[in-house]
C-alpha cells in the first residue's frame, strides 16, 4: 500500500498519513498504525510528525536507543500497553545502578573526625522513618540522605526500563509534593515516594490521597500532625481540597474557607508518633491511637489517630454533613476515624477532582490550556473508573485522538528534570560515583555552599530549574512552558559540561560519542547525526543546518572529538530541542 | 474616592452565596484574561503595534519587535528593588497594637507588650515604641529586633512607610491563590489568574529609556521568573548573578565564543517567542554582568548589610543599582514566614525573628548605602496575607487576610503609618482575622506612577467597572 507523503487537511482524519521513516520502519506489517481497537490511526499532521517519538518523548525520561527498539517492534499501542505493566518488565539492571550508587560510595562523613565512615554508609531506600532517622540523626549528616534520595530518583528516571511509571511517578510528585529540603524530610521523604506515590502512580487515586494524607511527610510538611480540636490547623485541610482533590477552576474554587474550616475540624486527631511525642512523651506513652498500640522510636512517623484530640460533632463540607452530635458511650478506639476517610473518598469522587486531576495531567504532558473537549474525555476516564489512573492515561494516550493532541501548535517544553535526562539517556555517559565525592570534594559533600555541589548533575537540573522534592511549596512544580523559559543559561551550561567531560562524576569518551554519532561520521555530517540521536531527526532544519555550519567553522581548528563534543552540546543548546516532539 | 472612604467591596465577605457573583463576574472579564494571556512570559507587541492590552481578540503579534520606539537614554529611571515575604508574614508581630484588648486577648506565646504593663512575662516580649496619639490609629509598637526599622521610620525626613491592614481585598486564604493576585496585580474578581506580571506590565509599557537591541531590565532571584516580572521586557531569572557567564568550554578562543553566540543568537531569533527574548535577554544579562566585579564592592560608609543569603543578594542589588543604568528591577524573595506554629517573635533563632532582623537590617543597609548615590530608588516589600489575629494552640498563627506592607525611597514620604485602622472586634474582622482597607494595588500603583514615573497605572494595575479603580494613597512626594 502506498500513501505518499501530503498534507492532511484537517477535516480527513482518518486520512492515514506516514511519514518517509514510519514506512521504513513498520516494515512487512505494512503501512498501517493500529489505534488500541484495532482502527487505523489519523495521523492529523503533514510529514514532521511521528506518532511512536511522541510517545517516547512525552512518557519517558528521554529517547533512547532501547526504547526505540521496543517501539519499533510492538508498536505505538503494543508499547503502551507493554509500559503499563511495569511489574512484568525486568528492571535489575536500573536497580543494580541504583543500589551501586548508594552502597558503593561513602558520602556519610563521622562528624568528629571528618572521614568517610563505612559503617554508617547505608542506602536510602525500602527504609521506615525510624530506620533513616536513626541512621542520620543530625542536621549535617542528613545532607546524605536527602542528596541519595534525590539521586535515586535522578538515576531510576536515566536508566529503568519502567520509564512509564517513573514518568507517572514523577508526575504524582508533584500533585502530592512535598518539601525534601524540610528539616527531618530526609526520613520521610523517600519512604513517601515508597509507600504513597509508588504504589498508587498507576493505581487508584483515592487510594493515593488516603496513603499521602496518612503518611509522616505530609503530616510534617503540612503541619496536620499538630492539628487539634482546641486550634484546628488548616494548612493541610486546604491542600487537600485546592492541590489534591477539588483544585481550583479559573481561580475559583468550590469550596469556600469554611469549608477548609470544617475540614480541618474533620482531620483533627489525624496525626503520627512524632518526634516531639517520643521526647517529651505522649499523654498515653504507652498505649494509644488506632487500634491501639504501644508505641516507641522504632514507630517514629506511624500514623496514629489520637482520638482524644479530635474534634467530634457534626461538620458540613459542601453541604455534606460528617460526624454527628451525639456519641457511642463508651467511645470505640477508632470512631472518629471515618469522618475523615469518608471525606477523603467524597472529595476524590466529585465531578471537579476529575476535572482537577485531568487538567493537571494534561498541562504536565502535552499542553498548556488544554480545550474542555479533551479535560472532559480524561476526567471521564478518570469517573468511570472510579478514580483509576490507567485508564486516564489510557485515554490521554489514545492514537485515535492525535489530531486532537498533537502537539505542533501546542509546544510543550522539556522540563528541567527531563532536560538533563534526556541528554544522559542520549549520550549513556560512564558515571563515576567515586569522582562525586573524591578527596578534594570532601568539603562539598558535607555542607559547603550546596549539598549538591558533590553530585554535580543533579545540581545542574536545580539550576535549571527543577529536582526531585525541591520545590519549597506543596503546589509542586509547575506544568505550563513559561514558567521553565527563564532557565536557558544553565541549560546550556549543563549541556556544555555533559559534552566536555566538566560536569563532576560524568564523562563521555570517544566510544560514548560514536554511540551518538556513528562511527567514523564526516565532519559535515555530525549535526544531523546528533539530530538523528536525539529526536530521529526531528529537529528544525534551521537549527541544525545552523549548527553545521558553526562546527564547519571549528573544524580547522579542534580535534574530531572535539568538535563532536561541541556539535551535540549545541544540538542539545538549540531552540527546537527544548521542546518535546 | 480618597482612601480613607474606600471600604471593603461589597459581595467579597467569601460566602458561598457571593461566590456565585464573583464567577459571573470572572467569566465577563475573560476577554480581559485572554487579551492579558497574550503578554505571556516574554512581552507583547502591544506598545510598539498601538494594540490595546485590553481588547477582546488577543495580541495578534506576540513577539517583540526588534526595534523599539529609541529613547533618548537621558536620567537613569528609577531603581525598584520588590521583596516578597512568602508564606504570609504576620503584620500583628510587625506593627503591634499592644494597648488593643482584642490584640491582648488573642495573642500569648507572640504577644508584643506595652512596656509600661503590668504582667510582662518577660523583657524580651516588651515592644519598642513606634506611633502613638496619631488621631484614627491606635499605638503602634514594634518588636526589639524591628530596631533598625524604628530607626528609619523615626529619622528626620525618614524614607520608610508602613501600611497596615494592607494587600490583596480577596479573601483567599491560599497562599498560591493571593501570591498570584498580588503578583499579577489583579484579584481573584477581575480575572482569573495572570501570567503577566505588574511589573512585566509596567516594563512593556514604560520604554523610553530603552535604546538599542537586547535588554536586561531586570531579574529575580531565583530559578523561576517571579511572577512580579512575568511579562516584562529584558527580564529573566538570575538564582546568582556572581555566577552568570557565557556557556562555553573554559579555554575556547574569542572567535569560537563569538562563533557559538552567534548560532545561539540567529537560531532562537528564528525560532521566535517565547525562547528568544529569554535568550536575548540571557544573553544581554551575560555581558551586563560579566563587566561587574561582584568581589570589590565597597558600600558606603558604616553600612554592613546581614551576613545571610538574602543580604547578599541586596547588596549586590544595590551594587548593580549604583553601576547598572539601564537595570531597573531587582526581585527578591524571604521566607518563609508561614509561622503555623513556633512563630518565634522574640529570640534569636526563632523564625519569625530570625526573618524579621534580616529583613530590618536588610532594609537599613540598603537605605544608606543608596541615598547618597544620585540614582532614585524605590523598595516594596509585600506578602500575600498577614495572619490569624488568634493564635494557635502551636504558638503560632494561620493564614490571615489584612498584613504589612512597606515602601521605602528616594521620594516615599516616611515616619507614617499609612491606611484605615479597621480594627479588631470581633463584628470588624473577616473571619476571625484583621481585614484590608488599603488596596496593595493603590500602593504599587502610586509606586509606579509616582516612583517609576509610569503613567499606564490602568495597565499595571488594572481597573474592574464598577469596583475597583486606582487610585494613590498618597505616600509618595
């Protein structure tokens, strides 16, 4: 079947259109793309577009050579459905690295005499609060965990196979964002990514609230833990209802501030064994909260449910009415408990969570202001599930719909985080975890002017704008371009380093630029073969003509290495690159 | 209307019913959103084409003209440097009405006391006298660590205004919600949330001292643009401007530096907006900053700016300030001051103290070491609500509504404290909490009509028929 490539107009949407590439690689099978039942795709936009590096570029980390590969070979539905099922795919390898770059390297110092202490060193990872806190008990030696927290993360999105689920996971962070810089998060943060965000990313959402309104991070960051019925604490209670469920519409919200009143009066008692309960003693130290349990540091975080502390009557949030006046005698151990959870699934249930989180998907993955037409198919997904997310994703993801998503006039920009990924999956670079915190570092892997000075890249994407639990605020790091438009100097510096072996801990060498350029590639050449690398040549012909020409300028005067050190650290510089395919 | 008869907009006391009046009148002002939507991060065309900002249709050209109307350089405009307290600081902790039972009932752990009075737990919580027999006010006191405060406000010809019960007349109690409005000048009623800033619309809207290609007119402190600057021409955010150089391998020759500014420069004009204007103005800010030399800086004499990160950052503002004509922003942000619980007032290490003697120190050192250079300047430090007037049970307090703000400069009438006591009794509070009667929009309006010398004050702070028009407190000579 032959379909030469033209320009669809926008009514002939189940016009098949492929592009040169897709028809090299779809081999035998044929010309057709399959949406996921079975239909042909519309594919809705002249040559330029290529619907299987979309996927690769909006849900992972940045394209790479084994990913390709999978693409190619299951197609566009095939690898979705594949990627969505991250228990079935092996991801030892990923792990392997990430357990080297804990275990392997000493960044815990012994405050009293300065050296690097292995009996300390200890990785981050399937920890409780108590665990980590225990291991890092002072202000210094917690710049460990939070720098190996923030890394694992960095590492897991540069090399999992998983790379659906790590992106959703990152996403979610961010929904539910909490503050890894806080003072004591450097033991709880991970174990909230563990047990609040890992489990639920591609799970049901109302079990996702319910897991992060429970969880020792989030008591602390939003202060709940604290919130009694003689002063309710609102901070949490309001987060809640404006981040995680209900969110805001235009501005507006549904709810008003008596409501985030009410709430508050509904979660007061939801608290942890805290560290302050375990200084300076709880009321009940021995026996208490839901069900009933003696408590001690080993339990640091726990959720409990200090009965005695909320507040009991009847509580209106949007006109449903929680608790009632009149109490059981005697008061069973965990009454009270329900009003909040019940509230929980109410919020997570209503028409605007639906419409909140689908917005929120949306804006994270493929476009600012996304049309009503589109929030609503999503946040139906999201309904008629139940609060499920795979089915969100599902349909966000639909091949059937590319017209509708297609992003050629609606730029979404490589975030921070996805910046440098990208470059690491683009260019597989050695990482050398013992140069991070070498001899001469040793100051910077303490303190000094960042705890990130000894793992350089990760420093980099702060830079640029973004880090895994570095936002201060609970609203997470936003998903509109604008806001990542101001971060062009460091993104250049940071592809300047990458390509010339100055960005601490990582190098690339002559092997490492044929894996991005082909072997022996002519000098004339070098700009679309980086092209080719990064974006399946996807690039603007302006940018990479443009860049051909300045290395054509350079060419007398640098080595072969060279020059293809600065050719991919411009093609990683140009306009068009900060933007996903 | 003078400011003195304006009062809290009817229909804004955050009911439910009321609610429904302001999402009618949020749709109607969507054209207004969307033509304001065209400004985007980067600027807009609106001045350079005559289009209206606030036309029904978007800006058609939402690229910035590469020639400008020239200006005719003369007089260095005006230096701003804005400072946001993030997290909502509380302005009860800041301007103390000790004398006011409604105050003594509601505070304990952060209660500021007449000195005179008996039951002073203990001497540090004895406030310093600021204003007192002022007809309409009450006594005024601040705590200990605002000493350098006091100072400036006390001087002769004093350069410091404080506004209480101040900001955003939205009653929000989110900080995100309230940032964006005081940031956007706008409140939740007019639009709904901006993208551009007030000062981004003051900065396309004021451009006669601007001549040449590239601008650096401003930057913000951060890894993010503030909001303050979204919008404005020649504005990127800048987190260390000691540390801002050209992106190129140490040891290149001049001509390969040249060579990669070039292709950076010609592929990002043609690419176009939003990422061209950034670059030019990264590459602009690049040049600017390379030619100053961080380390020498001398303040004026007897100045010595805190030794935190926050007074760095002012004393390199002020550095650029005296040797940047062309500069004319700085943003800054502290905090955070989101003092839910162990608020701190009155020892060091606490968290509102520690914040509260940078701040004052801050301010000191900036004042003195910028009055005697010929260049005006102006500063407005802003938060997004003040606090509950009722503290918690966690020695601490929760988001609020009416706060403090303060303006301080070559031309800002000092020694007053500016705005409507509301007051404290329970039938005069929002909520629980101390409301506004002083508009932030009228006190960034005067700033930039009177400091800036920008009359587009319809632009920057955008009027709403009916409810809202700008006009000047009346701090400014």
């Amino acid at each position: 079947m032959d379909s030469p490539v033209k320009s669809p107009s926008k009514q002939s949407l189940r016009q098949i259109e492929l592009t040169r590439r897709t028809v090299m690689k779809s081999g035998a099978a044929g010309a057709l793309m399959l949406g996921l039942s079975g239909r042909a795709l519309a594919s809705p936009m002249a040559s330029g577009f290529d619907p299987e590096l979309f996927l690769l570029d909006r849900l992972t980390f940045g394209l790479n050579d084994d990913m390709l590969s999978e693409i190619q070979t299951r197609g566009y539905a095939g690898w979705l459905t594949w990627q969505l099922n991250p228990s079935a795919i092996n991801d030892a390898a990923a792990e392997a690295i990430v357990a080297d770059a804990e275990f392997g390297y000493p960044l815990w110092f012994d405050e009293t005499t300065g050296l690097p202490n292995p009996a300390k060193m200890t990785n981050v990872l399937n920890k409780t609060p108590a665990e980590l806190f225990l291991q890092f008990p002072g202000e210094t030696s917690g710049t460990t965990p939070v720098a190996m927290s923030a890394l694992a993360v960095m590492l897991r999105a540069a090399y999992s196979r998983r790379q659906l689920f790590y992106v959703m996971a990152d996403f979610w962070q961010n929904v539910h964002s909490t503050f890894l810089l806080q003072e004591n998060q450097h033991a709880l943060w991970m174990p909230f990514q563990e047990n609040v965000i890992y489990p639920y990313a591609l799970g049901n959402y109302a079990n996702m609230v319910k897991a992060s309104a429970k969880h020792s991070s989030m008591m602390l960051y939003l202060n709940q833990y604290r919130s009694d019925k003689t002063s309710p604490i609102e901070n949490y209670a309001r987060e809640l209802m404006e981040l995680h469920t209900l969110g805001l519409k235009d501005g507006v919200s549904v709810f008003d501030e008596i409501d985030v009143e009410e709430v508050a009066k509904i979660l007061t008692g939801w608290s942890m064994h805290s560290l302050e309960d375990i200084i300076e003693g709880y009321p009940n130290p021995d026996t208490y909260g839901c069900p009933a349990q003696t408590m001690d540091l080993n339990d640091y975080g726990k959720f409990v449910f200090k009965q005695e502390k909320h507040l009991f009557g009847k509580k209106t949030v949007l006109g449903k009415v929680y608790g009632s006046n009149v109490l059981p005698f005697p008061l069973p151990g965990c009454y009270g408990l329900s009003e909040g959870e019940d509230l929980i699934d109410d919020l997570v249930a209503r028409d605007e969570t639906a419409e909140h989180m689908a917005t929120r998907m949306i804006e994270w993955f493929l476009m600012d202001d996304p049309p009503q037409a589109l929030i609503d198919r999503v946040a139906g997904a999201f309904s008629s599930s139940g609060s499920e997310i795979v089915p969100m994703v599902q349909e966000l993801f639909d091949p059937t719909f590319l017209n509708e998503i297609h992003p050629s006039d609606n730029l979404k920009i490589r975030r921070p985080i996805n910046y440098v990924v990208a470059a690491l999956r683009a260019s597989n670079p050695t990482i050398d975890m013992e140069e991070l915190c070498s001899e001469n570092l040793i100051p910077n892997c303490i303190a000094g002017s960042s705890i990130w000075s000894g793992i350089k890249w990760v420093g980099s994407s702060i830079e640029i704008g973004q880090v895994p639990g570095g936002r201060p605020s609970p609203d997470g790091y936003p998903g509109e371009n604008e806001a990542y438009v101001g971060g062009l100097r460091a993104r250049l510096q940071f592809a300047m380093e990458l390509a010339h072996d100055l960005s601490l801990g990582l190098s690339l060498d002559s092997t490492k630029l044929d894996g991005i350029f082909g072997v022996a590639t002519p000098t004339t050449d070098l700009a679309e073969a980086a092209n080719q690398k990064v974006a399946l040549g996807y690039l603007d012909n302006f940018d990479v003509r443009r860049i051909q020409t300045y290395i054509n300028k350079l060419t007398p005067s640098l080595s072969y290495d060279d020059l293809r050190r600065e050719c991919f650290s411009m093609i990683l510089s140009a306009p068009s690159y900060q933007y996903l395919h | 209307m003078s400011h003195e008869e304006r009062t809290l907009v009817p229909g804004l006391e955050g009911t439910c019913e009321e609610k429904l009046s302001r999402r009618d009148l949020a749709r109607s002002f969507r054209t207004l959103r969307t033509a304001l939507a065209g400004v985007g991060a980067v600027g807009v065309g609106a001045t350079a084409s005559g289009q209206d900002l606030f036309s029904s249709q978007p800006p058609t050209e939402s690229r910035l003209p590469k020639q400008q109307v020239p200006g005719t350089g003369g007089a260095k405009p005006a230096f701003l440097l804005s400072i946001f307290l993030r997290g909502g600081a509380d302005g009860l902790s800041i301007l103390a009405p000790c004398d006011d039972p409604n105050y003594q009932a509601a505070r304990n752990a952060t209660r500021i006391w007449n000195p005179a009075d008996v039951g002073l737990p203990d001497p540090s919580m004895a406030g310093i006298p600021l204003t007192a027999g002022i007809p309409g006010l009450p006594d005024f006191w601040m705590p200990q660590v605002l000493q350098p405060l006091k100072d400036l406000f006390d001087e002769p010809n004093s350069k410091l205004a404080l506004f209480h019960a101040s900001g955003s007349v939205d009653p929000t109690r989110s900080h995100f919600e309230q940032q964006n409005q005081m940031e956007s000048g706008t409140t939740g009623n007019a639009s709904p949330p901006q993208p551009s800033g007030w000062c981004g619309r003051h900065l396309v809207t004021k451009t006669d001292h601007f001549i040449g290609k590239g601008l650096f007119r401003g930057f913000s402190y951060s890894n993010f643009l503030a909001q303050t600057l979204n919008g404005g021409q020649g504005v990127t955010p800048i987190p260390d401007p000691t540390n801002y150089a050209f992106p190129i391998k140490p040891g290149a020759s001049q001509a390969q530096e040249d060579a990669r500014a070039d292709a950076l420069e010609t592929m990002y004009d043609k690419f176009g907006d939003p990422l061209d204007t950034s670059m030019e103005s990264v590459l602009k800010a690049i040049a600017v900053l390379n030619n100053v030399d961080f380390d020498s800086y001398t303040p004026a004499t007897g100045v010595m700016y805190p030794p935190t990160k926050f007074g760095t950052e002012l004393k390199q503002a002020a550095q650029l300030a005296k040797t940047v004509d062309k500069l004319e922003v700085v943003q800054l942000n502290t905090g955070s001051w989101d003092t839910h619980d162990a608020q701190g007032v009155f020892a060091a290490g606490g968290r509102m103290y520690d914040l509260m003697d940078e701040l004052a120190k801050g301010l000191e050192a900036f004042k003195k070491d910028m009055v005697d250079d010929g260049r005006e300047f102006i500063v407005l430090v802003m938060t997004e609500f003040g606090r509950t007037l009722a503290e918690n049970s966690s020695a601490g307090t929760d988001h609020g509504h009416g706060g403090v703000t303060i303006a301080m400069g070559t031309n800002v009438i000092g020694g007053q404290v500016y705005g409507t006591w509301p007051g404290l009794a329970p039938g005069q509070l929002d909520i629980g909490d101390m409301v506004t009667t002083t508009d932030i929009r009228d006190i960034i309006g005067e700033v930039v009509a009177s400091a800036l010398k920008n009359p587009n004050t319809g632009i920057v702070v955008p009027p709403e028929p009916g409810v809202y028009e700008y006009a000047p407190v009346g701090f400014m000579a």
